[in-house]
C-alpha cells in the first residue's frame, strides 16, 4: 500500500474497458493508495450500474446523471428515474452534465435544458453536481451565472481544459476544478498555468479513466491508479510536495462529497 491516500473523483468504471478486469483495475488502485474512486453515469442505464459497482465495491461511490451528448437519446421517463437515483446508497452527485459543441450529438438546445434540470436537482437534493464541457466555456459560464440566483455552486468542472478566464468565473461561483491526463501532457503548458491560479482548497484530481491517461501511461488505457501521475504534477505546478497535494486534494473531495 502506498503512503500516499488519494481520491479518484471521476472516472467510469462501468466501460467495457474494464469489462475483463475491474475486480483487479479496482485492485491496483487501491494497493497505489486510491483509497476512493467515485465513477460516474452518462445515461440511466451507466448511472444505473455506478450505482451497482458503488454496491459492489466499499471504496467505491456513484454519480447519476446524463451526459450532454446523451441528452437527445434519452427516453421518456428517463430523467425520473435518474430523480430516484439520487436516493440511492452511496449517489454522492448529479452528473455529469454540461454542454459540449465539439460533438454533434445532440442539439445545444437540448443539453441545455438538461443542464439546467442537473443544476436545480443538485440543489434540491443537496448533492453536489459535475461539469462537462468542451468547447462551450461561455455558454457554461453564462448558465450558471443564470441559474445560481447570486447564490454559490456546490459543483466540479470537471477534466478542465478551458482558460483561467473560465477558470476565475467558475472559482467565483464557489466551483472547484479537477484536473485530469492532459495536465501531464508536455505541449500543455498554458493548462499548467491555469491550475497554478487555483486556490488550493478548490483542487481536485481525477482520471476520467479509462480515458486521457497521463504521462508516462499516455495512449493506453488509463485507470484509477494512474490518479498518482496527475496528482505529483499538480503539486509540481504549486510548488509542493507530492504527499502534501495528495493531503490536499483528498481533504477537498472528501468534504465537497461528503465521504468518509
């Protein structure tokens, strides 16, 4: 087991990436000192199953919701059912949610009002919500200003790509940023920038596995474990040891998700 405790605050368990070896994925997280992993739904039938493996696996918790680029393939009666999820043993959030104009699949529109329903259940049942987004900064910038009333989020932009324009509205709002893969990457050096701007005690690192794995796993399939990698170079980026980013980055999802 390591000396370092870290959280995984998203990534997707349920993929058919790990259909062959979740048992051991979950495993070799937990030998490198993941301690949490919280694996999140994109539609009801994946937050149906991070529901399942957060019942399977006692290090394990679930986020329900449905994913921007799901929201014109959801059914009727779907979003009702993601209302119950919420009730659910070990649904710590809603998510994820956002809007995303980089793929066509489903009409801005129609993300939009998904998003807006997220937001309102998030504060409803006192959970915090997750944020995708890609390509579409502004537009998630302007919603939840629209939607908070002058009142703060309780929410994660989550795998953050943007600007520290972005980044500084969001931090505004009360949002934490969580950083994924692509920090490590060597070309991203204005990402790395951003995250030096981010107030320690609004940090998070996650993997969104088994996608974006970072340096020195790049181009593979990336898991939990890999958390380690994206944690050591945002604790480069402020100037910290890796153990006390570790300290700080599990104390924040701990709080923010109410783990234990």
């Amino acid at each position: 087991m390591s000396s370092i405790e870290l959280i995984d605050t998203h990534c997707h368990l349920d993929e058919d990436a790990f259909k062959d070896d979740r048992d051991d994925v979950v495993k070799r997280a937990l030998d490198a000192g993941i301690t949490r992993m919280v694996t999140i739904g994109v539609t009801l039938e994946t937050s149906r199953s991070a529901v399942e493996l957060a019942s399977r696996f006692p290090e394990v918790f679930a986020v329900v919701g449905i994913q921007p680029n799901y929201a014109a393939d959801a059914k009727p009666g779907d979003w009702d059912q993601i209302v119950e999820l919420t009730q659910a043993p070990k649904v710590v959030a809603i998510g994820e949610t956002g809007l995303d104009r980089y793929w066509d699949f489903a009409p801005i529109e129609t993300q939009a009002d998904y998003f807006t329903r997220h937001l309102r259940l998030s504060r409803e049942a006192d959970i915090p919500f997750i944020v995708h987004c890609r390509e579409a900064e502004d537009d998630v910038v302007a919603q939840l200003q629209n939607e908070a009333n002058g009142s703060p989020w309780n929410g994660v932009m989550h795998s953050f790509c943007g600007d520290e324009k972005t980044a500084a509205a969001c931090l505004e709002m009360g949002m934490h940023i969580s950083f994924a893969g692509m920090l490590t990457f060597k070309k991203n050096d204005s990402l790395r920038a951003v995250a030096a701007t981010v107030p320690l005690d609004r940090l998070l690192v996650e993997t969104d596995s088994p996608y974006l794995a970072p340096v020195p796993k790049r181009g593979k399939r990336n898991e939990p474990a890999n958390v380690l990698h994206t944690a050591a170079c945002l604790a480069e980026v402020h100037g910290l040891p890796a153990e006390e980013m570790a300290r700080i980055t599990t104390e924040n999802a701990r709080r923010l998700f109410g783990l234990d």
